[in-house]
C-alpha cells in the first residue's frame, strides 16, 4: 500500500498545524471519526483489487444479543489483525453479520405474544414467522450499532444475515447435496429435549450445574433373583427394558439371560451381560432404559432391546396406571413413595448433588428422549477435518490446543440438525401420500399434489453458521468474492466453541469447496473472567456492560486493556481499574502529542543523516526499529498482550518520559541540534501512532492526522524496520538513566522533594555522557556547585560520579533517627527469617510455598538492610 499523503480535507498545504485541546474527551471525537472512516469507505474491501487479500469473517453474533465484554473482547483482536493488514497493504475484508439464533429468537417473540395473551399456535405458523422478521427488524441487531462505538472495522456493504436469500440458496444447496452423498440421514436416535421450548437441542445449548437430587437403590426382581440398581431418575423405570451387568462380574452370573421382575408393572425383564457396565461402581448392575438415556439406547441397540417411551414432549408420563398424567419430578416423588410402601427401596442419599443439564435459554431440565430426527454422518466429514490440520494446511494456535481438536473430530457422534421451531431453516424435504421422501435443491420444484406435505422441522442453528466463511462470500455461485476472498486467513474465536461451530465449518467447508479449509489459521482465545479469574455470571453480580467502561474512559481505554490480558488461549481477567490505568495511557499520548507540536516536531522531510544526530535522538531511532520488529513478531503469532506490552513501555517509558524529558534541554538550545530532534520526535511519534492504531484507532487517529495533516491513518503505510540499529548509542543512553535513575532514588530516600535544588559536582571524565550535563542537571535539580560546596554523598554511578552537598536540605538528626527505626525493622525481620529456616522441624511441614515466602522475606530483608545502611553512611555528619 502506497500512504495517502493526502492534505486533510479540513486543512489547506500552507495551513499551520492546529493546537489540540488541552485534554482528550472521546466522547466527542469517537462517534464522529467513525461515521467519517464508514462514508469514506476505508473499509470496503475491493475484490477486484490486485492486492492481496486478508480475511476475517466475524463470527456472527445472535440477532437477539447485545454487546458483551467476550464480544468486545474477540472483536479488539480481530480488527487489530485487520487494521495492520490494510496499513501493510493488503485488500483487508472484515466481513459482518449476524446468526438467526433460532431457539433465543422464536423465545424471545413468543414471550411478546404472551404478554398480549396469545401464543403461536394461535398465530399459525406463517403468520408467526413473519412476526419474527417484524421483530428482527425493530428490535434485532442491536449488537451492530454497539460495534460501531467499539470501533470495528467491518466492511458494512457485505453485512450478511444466516436467513437472507443468499444464505438461504447456501443451506439449502448443501442439505441437498450431503442428503444425495447419504450423508444426511432420518432416524430415531436419544436427544437432548427442551420440556418447555419442545425442541431437540444442541449439545452447546446444555448447561451443566450441580443440583441437589435423590440417589436411590432399588430391589428388583423377587427371590434369589434379585439385584440392586441405583438411580437419580426413578420416573424412568417405568421405561426400562432390561438390567445390565458386566460378563465378567461373577456376583450375577447365575442371573445373566434371566427374566425378572420389574417393580410396580407387571412385565418381566431380562438380564444381559454389556462391557460398559462398571463393576466396580455401585452395585455393578444398572437399570437400562433405552428411550430415555444415551448410554441405555446403546445397550438397547447392542442387545436389541424394545424402547419404550414414558412421558411426552413435555415431561408428562404417558403409561397407564397410578403415575398417569404426572409431571416427571411429581412421577419421581410418587414412584419412590410407592417403592417404599413395598419395601424396595435399600438405600436413600439425598441430597445427592450431581450434575445436571438444563436448558441454556429456559434454564428448564434437560430430558434425555428417543425422537425421529435428520442426522449428518460425520464420520467421513469429521475425518476430512482431522486430516487438514494433521498435514499443516490448517494451523491451530495455540498449538497446545490441537489435542482438544482432534478428541473431538476424531470421536464425533453424528449430529442432530432438527429442531422442533418454526422460526429458522426449513428442511426441505417433502412427505408424499405414499410414503415417498423427496429432498428438494434450490432450483428444483417441490411436488405438488394432494398428500404432499413439507417436513415441519427447521436446520439447527449451528448448520447455517457452519456455511459462513464461504456462504456469506456468495456460495454456491462461484462470485468475485468467493474468487478473492476463500479461503479466509483466520478464524479468531474463544476456545470454548471449538467443538461445535470451528468442527463444523472445518467439516463443511472441506466438503463444499472442494478440499479447500475455510481458514489458514484457527486463533483460539481464553474468556474474560473478572479481576479475580472468576467467571462473570449475573448470578455473581460481577457482569460487566462494556458500553458503561467505554461511556466512563473511551473505547480506545476498553481495546487497550482487553488487548493487554490476551495470552493465546488463556483466560482473561479483567477489572475497572486497568481500563482506568489504559485511559491514563491514552491521556499521556496526548499530552507527549501536545508537546510534540508545540516544540515544532514535524514528518516534513527527510531525517538528517545518523552522524548528525546525537546519541539521544539515534537511541530512540535505534529502539523505534526494534519495537517495530518486535510488534510484528508478536503480531504474527497472534502474542496480543505480549504486543500491547511492549507498545506501552516503548511509549510511556522510553518515547514519553525518556526521550521527551531529554529532548527538552535540547529544544531549549534552539539551533540546529533542536530542529533534528524535532524531525526525530515527529517520526518516533509518526510511527509509535500507526504501531498503537490497530488496538487504540481512536485517539491515533485524532493525533496522526493532526500531526502530519494527511487523510487518515486507517490508509497509512504500517511501519517498517528500517533495521537501523545503535549499539552504542543504546549503551550511552542506558548508563544516562541508570546515572538519573539512582540519583532520584538516592533523593527519594533523603526525603528531599522533587523540585528541591542541590549543589553538585558531576565526574563525567572516562564516561560518554559528558554531553548530557545539562540534561542530568535540569532532570535531577542538580545546581552547580558554588565556593563553599561540601560534598556530603558521593554516588559512583555507571562510571560516573554524582558529588551531592546535602547541608541544611534535611533534618539530618530526624532522618538519621528514621532510617535507624527502618534499619531495625529490618534486621528482626532478617532474624526472623533466619530462625524459621534454620528450623527443621519447620522445614519438614511447612509447605513449599511458605518456606519458598519466607525465603523471599529473607532476601528482601538482607537488601533492606544493604540500602539502608548506605544511606546511614551517606547522611553527613551532624
């Protein structure tokens, strides 16, 4: 990419560089800049363009959602890659869009119709789901406007929706062409059921908790034919077909191909013999009820087994007799009672806390239940995704996390794609009056006729996303898009939904386009957890509204913070007072910005050659280049926080404190030397805020273009290393500081103030930093030493000497009386120390880390005692 050099539109080329406002309000500057970078089109990917192109497709948020910080979290990480890779010269498409979240968004709109005592069976279903689209277009996609204020630089003229025309024509193409493979199939298999939504629900839909339930124990059979079972779910003995046992457990070999008695029916049922039974849990034997549990339908299918079903949708049981007609939990209560009347019931524990799976949208209790539903067999699918990152054409970072890919592409089950809604996309598959199943491609007619009826299912929601890297870039039509933009470069997402939405486009994109993986790169993320590392739940009262911490201290403070904690697949924490401290990093940019314009710094011209420049200005040069290289590698290996890091100490520490504070002396003198250093801080400032605009784009860019008048930093060329390099200027800046930084330390620890002057004698002789006097002498009040002078403090400092005359600048008696109290408390704390680790009988139980703490108290006692003994003897005498 070539940088704009463009004169911004609201200055003229004979223009002055207009001051900034004493402050930086981003309330005032965010909005607008980015409605300006929208209308501009920065970020309207060409794909006819001859660049090359970078791909990010967003994973598309649920229409029914807002901004959470786990968004604003993946979302800084993801425009951060995309903004370096447009400034570097690619043709960057960040692509948007949202998810129709088929259960949340048919909930939510049920629970309208509630309120005005209606329910969709009253509406019908195609008045309902015209409903839903009303709803989607008044109060859905909410979270789009929220990700403008966070910044995202998303190409909004491709903004896709997984049920517009587009992506419709995608699943339907692909449902027809994985069902003519045969690999999309019908049959009866266990799911999980939403008593209360009535649908089948995704595995990712199932919340886990530990619930207080009732473990009892059971007695079945009569006789010497008899044998325990325990169970949390007694309602489903009603349903069961058989008791199984392990082949090898010799406690109920007389028992193994008997019938016996099944407690309050009047059936029989067998004993078998099953492997999966472990005799080492329980009792050994376990009750088996295929048409309510995963495990007992395989059993069931092992030992052919009849399924019976015992309640309906909605956990109401449905066999004959004294349980008829009662809710599942009401049916438990009931059974065990009458268990107990007979005597039956051996055991008892409750409460017995387990877990259980609940509903994620209702929080109802999952029920395991035997239903017809269309299955994709994975198996070959799953195998393809495997496949293409054991061979390297997919990268997984971190790779620690490639295992968790492979446990699961490499033992799927096949995947339930069903759901019992109305709101999402319809199978379209036909039912004729005969029997006949007809699947229906999007160019086809579907069969008309009397008795020809649609199947009255939709696609789980997850089937739609799994389309969207290619689906959303016009798929099945072989688009200038799909041409320029598949296979995208990274999939940046948390490390939490990697089994069911990242399996799933490896597996489809794989199989649609022809071998090819929809991403060169899976970046997996951790989740933000509060300052403490503890998961954020409203239950814990600790959820955050990013949008309130972006109103308090700007977006660009948010960006920076979540960007400073990202390890590659680690978790996040995250707390107020560090988007406090990032808003006080954007302040001191603006505040070095100001002063870097009012001392003259510039981008005009060339910088003067290195062997006119003094060693402060060829130091920062030489860090510049190294930060830059540094960022890159980081960049590359997605090391976000490690990034952010050094992008916060190069600024704060050596640009704005270091460099500007020296720089000062020189802007004093005036001449020559003040206009290269000038020239110097534009380009370190120039190109600190192009390195800083990915993750704060903001405030870089309010600076940036009022500090080189050009168009926009969003279209500016990314920095590069220029691989100039100043050891020894490096070194001679080093020993400056280390010499500054042990004099403030000395005069902290006089207690002298900080504006407070001192008479001194330097000793540069042997050293490089005799040029730098007046700079140590205007950072560190060092005044020169007049007749009479007393060196009271004589600190050899990196070759140097800094001669100090303390005379009449403290109470020396009350701080000779201070720091013997200090001295004192040091030398218990070290014999404190010392007594614990040289006790043995302390050594032998202690833990490692107390004894590892104690040795830390012992050396920072020890050094204590070292510094303050040295400033004892430097106190001049009384």
């Amino acid at each position: 990419m070539t940088e704009n050099t463009q004169q911004s539109p609201d200055r003229g080329p004979n223009d002055s560089a207009p001051e900034l406002p004493t402050q930086y309000a981003p309330a005032e500057v965010e909005g607008p800049l980015y409605e300006r970078w929208v209308e501009r089109g920065y970020f309207t990917a060409d794909a006819g363009s001859e660049k090359p192109p970078y791909t990010i497709v967003i994973p598309p948020p649920n229409v029914t959602g807002s901004l959470h910080l786990g968004h604003a979290f993946q979302h800084t990480l993801m425009d951060a890659l995309t903004r370096r890779k447009r400034m570097q010269g690619f043709e960057a498409l960040w692509l948007p869009g949202m998810d129709h979240a088929g259960i949340a968004t048919q909930n939510k709109v049920e629970q309208q119709l509630a309120e005005e005592g209606l329910s969709r069976h009253d509406l019908g279903r195609e008045a309902f789901v015209e409903r839903v689209w009303q709803w989607k277009e008044e109060y859905g996609g909410k979270i789009l406007g929220q990700m403008r204020r966070l910044g995202d630089g998303v190409d909004w003229s491709r903004e896709r929706f997984t049920m517009d025309e587009g992506l419709s024509r995608a699943v339907q193409t692909i449902f027809k062409k994985l069902y003519d493979d045969e690999l999309i199939y019908r049959a009866e298999r266990i799911i999980n059921w939403c008593p209360r939504c009535l649908t089948a629900i995704s595995d990712i839909e199932v919340e886990y908790q530990d619930d207080d339930g009732e473990l009892v124990s059971i007695q079945y059979g009569e006789g010497e034919d008899t044998l325990v079972v325990a169970t949390t779910r007694a309602e489903t003995m009603l349903g069961d077909t058989a008791v199984a046992v392990h082949p090898d457990d010799e406690r109920y070999a007389h028992l193994i191909g008997k019938q016996i008695k099944l407690p309050l029916t009047d059936r029989t049922i067998p004993v078998v013999p099953d492997t999966h039974v472990d005799p080492e849990f329980g009792t050994g034997a376990v009750k088996v009820t295929p048409a309510h549990d995963p495990n007992d339908f395989a059993i069931g299918q092992r030992h052919n087994l009849p399924s019976l079903t015992v309640m309906d949708e909605r956990g109401v049981i449905t066999v004959h007799g004294p349980f008829l007609g009662l809710d599942r939990f009401e049916a438990r209560s009931a059974i065990v009672g009458a268990l107990r009347e007979q005597g039956r019931i051996v055991a008892e524990k409750r409460p017995y806390v387990h877990a259980v799976g609940h509903c994620s949208r209702c929080k109802t209790t999952v029920e395991p239940r035997l239903s017809m539903q269309w299955w994709v067999k994975v198996g070959p699918l799953a195998q393809a995704a495997g496949d293409a990152v054991r061979d390297g054409r997919v990268k997984i970072h971190p790779e620690d996390m490639s295992k968790r890919y492979f446990d699961w592409v490499d033992n799927m089950h096949d995947w339930c794609i069903s759901r019992q809604l109305w709101w999402g996309h319809r199978i379209p598959v036909w039912y004729g009056p005969d029997g006949e199943i007809v699947c229906v491609g999007p160019d086809e007619q579907p069969p008309t006729g009397e008795g020809w009826r649609q199947d009255t299912d939709v696609l789980d929601t997850w089937f739609s996303s799994g389309l969207w890297p290619f689906s959303t870039l016009g798929w099945p039509e072989k688009t200038p898009d799909l041409e320029k933009f598949y296979a995208t470069d990274v999939l940046l997402t948390g490390h939490d939904i990697i089994f069911f939405w990242v399996a799933r486009m490896m597996m489809f994109g794989l199989y649609a386009m022809d071998g090819v993986a929809p991403f060169h790169t899976i970046a997996l993320t951790g989740l933000v957890r509060d300052e403490r590392g503890k998961k954020m739940s409203k239950s814990f009262g600790n959820v955050v509204d990013p949008l309130d911490w972006m109103d308090a201290y700007g977006s660009d403070a948010v960006r920076f913070t979540l960007a400073k904690g990202a390890n590659p697949g680690t978790d996040v924490p995250i707390g107020e007072d560090w988007v406090q401290a990032s808003r006080n990093f954007a302040n001191k940019i603006w505040n070095a910005t100001r002063f870097a314009l009012m001392n003259g710094a510039t981008v005009e011209g060339e910088l003067p050659p290195a062997e006119e420049l003094s060693a402060t200005d060829r130091w920062i040069l030489s860090r510049l280049n190294a930060t830059i290289a540094e960022v890159d590698a980081f960049y590359d290996d997605f090391q976000f926080a490690k990034l952010a890091d050094t992008l916060y100490h190069f600024a704060w520490d050596e640009v704005f404190d270091w460099y500007v504070e020296l720089s000062k002396t020189t802007f004093m003198g005036g001449g020559e030397a003040a206009k290269a250093s000038a020239r110097v801080l534009g380009e370190v400032l120039d190109k600190t805020l192009k390195l800083l605009h990915p993750v704060m784009p903001f405030v870089t860019e309010t600076l940036w273009t009022t500090l080189t008048g050009k168009e926009s930093v969003v279209v500016a060329d990314w920095p590069k290393d220029s691989g100039f390099r100043d050891a020894a200027a490096e070194s001679e800046i080093e020993n400056l500081q280390q010499v500054i930084t042990e004099v403030r330390r000395f005069r902290a620890d006089q207690g002298l103030q900080p504006g407070q002057r001192v008479p001194a004698k330097l000793d540069l002789s042997g050293t490089t930093l005799a040029a730098h006097e007046g700079a140590i002498r205007q950072l560190l009040r060092l005044q020169p030493a007049e007749e009479g002078f007393h060196a009271t403090a004589t600190l050899p400092v990196a070759g140097a000497t800094v001669a100090l005359d303390l005379s009449g600048t403290i109470d020396v008696e009350a701080e000779r009386k201070r720091l013997a109290k200090a001295l004192a408390a040091a030398e218990k704390d070290k014999a404190q120390c010392t007594a614990k680790l040289g006790n043995e009988a302390f050594l032998a139980k202690a833990a490692e880390v107390a004894v590892e703490k104690i040795r830390t108290r012992m050396v920072k006692a020890e050094a204590d005692i070292e510094r303050i003994s040295a400033q004892l003897a430097a106190l001049p005498a009384a």
